[in-house]
C-alpha cells in the first residue's frame, strides 16, 4: 500500500513540475501548479521544523538534526525555485 501511494504522489509531483516549467500549458495553470507545489514543499519543510521542536523536549541532538535537515531543504528549495522559474525568465527576455 505504501508503494502505491508513493509512486501516486511522486507521478502527480513530477508531472506538477514538468507542467508548471512547459510553455504548452496556459500561463495560468502554471501559476497555479507552481503555487500548489511550492505550499506541499513548504508545508513538508514546516512538518518536519515541527517534529524537531517536538523531538528537542525530548533530546537536543535529535531535534537539532532534523533543525539542520529541514534548514537545508529549505535553502535547497529556493536554489531550485530560484534556476527553474526565476532565471529561465530572466533568460528568455
């Protein structure tokens, strides 16, 4: 069950990306798709910042690791956002 699930989620994921960086696609769905996406990987990130201060009343050094994980999703993500959307448009003016 676990599999299906996350092959569902990693197809609609990708095909999310790839629809949101194609210029077949009107200029509004993109915008939308490019929304959705960006608030599931927030939220994701937000999850896990969470877990951390719940698990840091319990051990430091395991609420401070998830801390550093979620830190570099979070810069992670914005470089990504950053190279496909901000500097592709850049690019093509």
């Amino acid at each position: 069950m676990e599999f299906i699930i996350e092959l569902i989620l990693e197809i609609v994921f990708d095909l999310g990306v790839e629809a949101s960086m194609s210029r077949r696609v009107p200029r509004w769905v993109r915008y939308i798709l490019i929304v959705l996406l960006s608030l599931a990987v927030l939220a994701l990130i937000g999850l896990i910042l969470f877990v951390a201060a719940a698990v840091m009343k319990e051990t430091l050094w395991g609420g401070l690791l998830l801390m550093v994980i979620a830190v570099v999703l979070l810069v992670s993500a914005v470089i990504k956002f950053r190279k496909n959307y901000l500097c592709r448009r850049e690019g093509e003016e």
